[in-house]
C-alpha cells in the first residue's frame, strides 16, 4: 500500500513537533515537508552540521517518515514577472534587493540548493525510506516553477506573435540548469500542475515538458483539484503523463453543476465566500473520483505517497486533516496480482485436456 502523507505547506505557522505529533495521532503515515524555515530550512540544511540528522530523529520520535519535501514557493519566483507579493513568499536571502531578475536567479540558485540539500536528507533517511524511494526508482522535490506568461491566460488584447511560445522558451532556459543540477545528485523535480504556473491542463503540460527537451528529471506532482473545476479530464492526465507522475497531492474541490455569480475566474473574491463557482474542499468531499483515480495509478504503477494537501475554507483544519487521513486509508488497495477469471481459465484448460 502506498505510504500517507501531509503536506506541511498549509500549517507554516505550526512548529514542526507539534504538527508531527497531531499528524501521527490522525493516523499518517510521515509528513511532506515543506521547505520554511519553521519545517524544513534549505539554507540551513546545506550549511548547518546536523540539521539533516535532527530533522529525522524528531520524524522519528513521532513514528513518521518523510519521502519528498516540496519547495513551491522559490520555485515560483523563478520565471514569474516578480513584483512586491512576492516578498511575502520567498526567503529574504532570495528576494535581496527585489531587483527583479536578481530575485529570479536567486530563486532558481535556491532550487539548485535544495535538490542538493534533499540529497543529503534522503542519503541520511531510514532504511524503510530508503527501501520504497528505491521501488519508486527516484527522489523527489515538489515545487512550482512560476509563469512569465500567465497574466496572458485570456488574450486580450490579443497576444503578440510568438509571444507564449517566448514565454515557454523562457521556462526552458532557466529550468533546464535546474534540472541539470538535480541530474548531477539523482533527484527530480516535480512540477505541480496548477494555475498561475507553466502548465496547468494537459495540453501546457505537453508544452512544458517540450520546453525543457523531456528532461528525465521533470515530471509531475499530480494533484486532481486543480483540473476538476476547469473542465480538465483528470484521468487522461495520469494516462497520457503516467511515467512521469513522480508525486501525487489529495486534495478534493467542488464546482456548481448550475451557474453561479463567481464564474470560474472567482470573480475577485476570497475562498469560500458565497456564490463562488467552485472551492476546495476535505478529500472525499467535493467532486473528484478518487477511487476511479487510484485505478489509474495502480495501471501505471505509480507507488508514490498520497499526500493530502488539506484546503477547506469552511472546515476546522484539524477536524479535516484527521478525516481525511481515514478517508484515504480507506481508499487506497493494492493492484490486483491477476485477472479475476484467471482461476476459471486454468480450470478450463485441465479439463480440456482430459
């Protein structure tokens, strides 16, 4: 059975202890770590002696493991057109001066970084972690990469020629030393397919993976809530990008079946306000086919954790965290060893040949 996870990114403001106690009392089994200085310090890992070590033993002390951290929000600075939000996101190291394009290679040197720190992390990890990374056949980051071209989502005024295909371009040229960086100490990247980034449906994700030549260390944190309320055949998607679904969010989202005063846009207004088309929602309660999803994953062999990444505006965090804990435990099986009727077929054959 594939290992359950939370995703550390909502619950910041958390110290890592406390949040691994409840975490094990919800019934999880590890955490996925973001990169913060309150759960998982990149700066501090590549520079402090052990960091790396006291990270895991405090897993450890609480019964958890970890099989991928997550740096989402460096990564979005490293292609976005950066303006003064993103202060509030990345560390200050990284933002310096906010000379726009100093951040962005800042930011792209802080993703470097912690493919190297992650490195270190998985190098130093349990031998249980290090038995399922080997069956997964990889390591993993998570993160975001940003958009030079996502403020030209609706085109109008119309696109300048050949303008997304710069804006892909771009992407390109600096993920791709990116990418080399984390080939040099074996760990991928996985992008999480989400608006406001360089893929964010099946067809940008074509493009993306195009952008960086089908680099073998980029793939995809496949989290199904970002598809859903866009119209985006959440299963197709696991079809088409199988083999390069390194990771997998469970996060859950509704959408109004009838037409509401927020269209799919939002309408400028705050998660869970009234007349919104669509929110996310605790696992198990919006309109994501999750069992019609772990079907998929056991075609494509995808043995990763599922890591819950809890959103919902209107529910208790941990009231939602712990439900959606048993909601998944109870999801998940095994793929099937054989056909069903594999018995009556052999039974078959012997008494054709009586």
């Amino acid at each position: 059975m594939r290992p359950i996870t939370l995703f550390t990114g909502q619950w910041a403001d958390m110290p890592l202890d406390s949040l691994a106690a409840k975490a094990k009392a919800w019934g999880y089994d590890g955490l996925e770590l973001a990169c913060s200085a309150a759960h998982f310090d990149v700066r501090r890992a590549l520079t402090e002696r052990g960091y790396v070590r006291d990270r895991w033993t405090l897993l450890k002390d609480h019964g958890l493991h970890c099989y991928a951290i997550s740096n989402h929000l460096s990564g979005q600075a490293v292609c976005d057109r950066i303006d003064a939000r993103h202060r509030a996101i990345v560390p200050e190291h990284v933002w310096g001066d906010g000379d726009a394009e100093g951040v962005r290679r800042r930011a792209a040197q802080e993703m470097i970084d912690t493919g190297i720190v992650a490195r270190r992390f998985f190098d130093a990890a349990p031998a249980a972690v290090k038995q399922h990374l080997a069956r997964t056949g990889r390591t993993v980051v998570n993160g975001f990469t940003g958009s030079s071209i996502w403020s030209r989502i609706y085109s109008f005024p119309p696109n300048l020629p050949g303008e997304i295909d710069a804006g892909y371009a771009d992407f390109g040229a600096r993920w791709r030393p990116i990418l080399n960086a984390f080939a040099k100490v074996d760990v991928s990247f996985a992008l999480e397919v989400h608006p406001a980034e360089i893929a964010f449906d099946i067809a940008s994700a074509r493009r993306a993976l195009a952008a960086v030549k089908g680099h073998r260390h980029f793939g995809f944190n496949y989290d199904p809530s970002h598809f859903g309320y866009q119209g985006v055949d959440y299963l197709a998607f696991l079809r088409e990008f199988g083999a390069r679904v390194f990771h997998m969010h469970v996060k859950d989202v509704w959408w109004s079946p009838v037409p509401t005063e927020a269209g799919t846009f939002g309408g400028h207004t705050e998660f869970g306000a009234p007349g919104r088309n669509w929110d996310f929602r605790t696992p198990g309660r919006g309109r994501i086919r999750f069992e019609d999803i772990v079907r998929v994953l056991n075609q494509i062999g995808y043995m990763g954790p599922l890591s819950v990444e809890w959103e919902d505006s209107l529910m208790d965090r941990e009231h939602g965290a712990a439900e959606a804990a048993t909601f998944v435990r109870k999801l998940d099986f095994p793929p099937a060893g054989q056909a069903f009727d594999a018995a009556f077929s052999r039974k078959a054959k012997r008494t054709l040949r009586r």
